[in-house]
C-alpha cells in the first residue's frame, strides 16, 4: 500500500519521476517538471492526467497539430501513434500511465 501526496513531489530534474507501481506490463508514474517534454509516439497506449499545475499538451493527427490548455484534473489519452508533446506552463505534476519501458 501507498500514498502519495501528489502536490508535495518535486524531482531533481524536469521530468524526474516517481515510480507508483508497475501492473501486468503497465506503469504508473507521477512526473514532476517545468520544461517541456520532445515530440514522441509511444508504442503502445498513453493516459496523462495533470494533478497540479497547467499543461499546454500539442498532438497531431492526419498531418495537423493541435493544442489544448490541460488544468489540475484534466486528462489526455494517446492512443496508439498519437504524436504528442507536453509543454508545462510553470512547475506541473503529471500522472502517466503507459506500457513499461516506453518512450
């Protein structure tokens, strides 16, 4: 068992995580950062759900790029080949859940 006060992690480094748990080939990880992320496609199913902060999120699918402003709350799915990016407007922490070892 655990419990993990979201709002108080922190990381030596954007994008530092904390690993929660790991399930039947899944992780769930609480990310803390204030830098963006790069452009990637996951090999499998991504959940990213923001616990604190604003998350501008940049994806494209069928060759355009879109944006949507994420707040403490908010979640976004990328399935399979979504093209995305997470540029964190301040400090943020971010729930990610998606195949181990992935991207």
């Amino acid at each position: 068992m655990k419990f993990i006060e979201s709002g108080a992690f922190t990381a030596q480094r954007a994008w530092g995580a904390l690993d929660i748990a790991s399930m039947n080939g899944v992780s769930v990880r609480l990310h803390w950062t204030d830098q963006p992320y790069k452009w990637h496609v996951n090999d499998g199913e991504e959940v990213f759900a923001v616990m604190d902060g604003q998350v501008r999120m940049d994806y494209r699918e069928n060759g355009q790029t879109s944006s949507v402003l994420m707040n403490a709350g908010d979640i976004f799915f990328a399935s399979v080949g979504t093209e995305h990016v997470a540029h964190p407007i301040g400090a943020a922490r971010v729930l990610v859940i998606e195949k181990e070892g992935s991207v």
